[in-house]
C-alpha cells in the first residue's frame, strides 16, 4: 500500500526485499543489522501486530519506521495506543525531509487507532538527533524516567551498561477525525 508519494518520495508499505538491502546499507555504515530483525517485523505486519512503512527516496529504500498497534512494554502499556519503533533514515539520506514524512505517515496511521501514540527513545547521544526531532514533533516525556528492559530505573540504583535497551518513554495527543 502506498502512504505518500511525490516526485522524489514514497512511503509504502514494508516488503520483504527492503530487508536486505538495509542490512547491507546499515553495515555500509558501520551499523550490525541482523536481517532477522526485518523478518520478525514482517512476521509482525502479517499477523496485523504492526504497520511497517519503508520511505523510497528516487527508487531506493532509505529509511523506515514500524508502528505496533499495541504496547507490550513500558508505561503506556495497556493504554490502548499504538507505539513507533525503530524509526530510522540511512545517512546518506538523511536532510532531505524523509524522516519527518515518515513520522507524519506513521502518526497519520496512529490516529486512524487512537488520539495518542507513544515511542521509546534512547538516552545515549548517539540518539541526539532522534530526541530533539520528537520535541520539536510535539512529543512529551512521560515523567517516569528511564526504563531498561521493561523495567523502570530506580534513583541511586546500579542499572545497566549504557546500551539500546536504555530509553525515555514519549507521548503525541493526536489531531481528532475533525481535527484533520
């Protein structure tokens, strides 16, 4: 299905063949993608768990995002609100409005499931870039701090190496049906 499109860019539907060439482009970069990480959110998408959205930049694949309907970790799980995941822009892409298409499309999505959409964010500067962009978007930390592996940080307590799993929870409100 095709979200978006204009001269240069459209945003479809996730498919199978985008996989691979995000590993090989990520590993370009100096990144370590697993192709099974694409295969599980395909999985995911075909059993009606998540929406996964590739942007296509002049005929190349050139970032993605997947929204999960539901949350399974966190704060807002149980809220009924669906969550972005693993929102992302090759380098080589990035600057030219593709991310911000995608994250309009992805909370495009969202709110044809509810009037709010949450995303995790991690803490390390290596997601500076991903952080000051959800503000300027309208995202709010939640106030429950930071979270490691499903479970919420406590003050003073030794928690993790400063990896992936380290996260600040956000949430949207959403432009009603009349809204738009």
């Amino acid at each position: 299905m095709i979200y978006y499109r204009d001269d240069k860019l459209v945003i479809r539907t996730m498919e199978e063949a985008d996989g691979p060439v995000f590993v090989k482009e990520y590993t370009a970069q100096g990144w370590h993608p697993d192709i099974a990480g694409y295969q599980m959110r395909m999985k995911d998408q075909a059993e009606g768990k998540c929406i996964a959205l590739t942007a296509v930049y002049e005929g190349c694949p050139a970032g993605y995002v997947y929204l999960y309907l539901t949350v399974r970790e966190g704060p807002f799980k149980g809220k009924g609100w669906p969550i972005i995941v693993d929102f992302s822009v090759l380098q080589k892409y990035q600057r030219k409005g593709i991310g911000n298409k995608l994250m309009d499309t992805a909370e495009q999505v969202a709110a044809d499931y509810a009037d709010t959409v949450c995303l995790g964010v991690g803490v390390c500067k290596e997601y500076g870039t991903a952080q000051r962009m959800y503000v300027r978007r309208g995202y709010v930390p939640d106030g429950s701090g930071v979270w490691y592996q499903d479970k919420q940080c406590v003050q003073y307590e030794t928690v993790c190496t400063v990896d992936d799993d380290l996260i600040l929870y956000f949430s949207k409100a959403l432009p009603g049906k009349g809204d738009k």
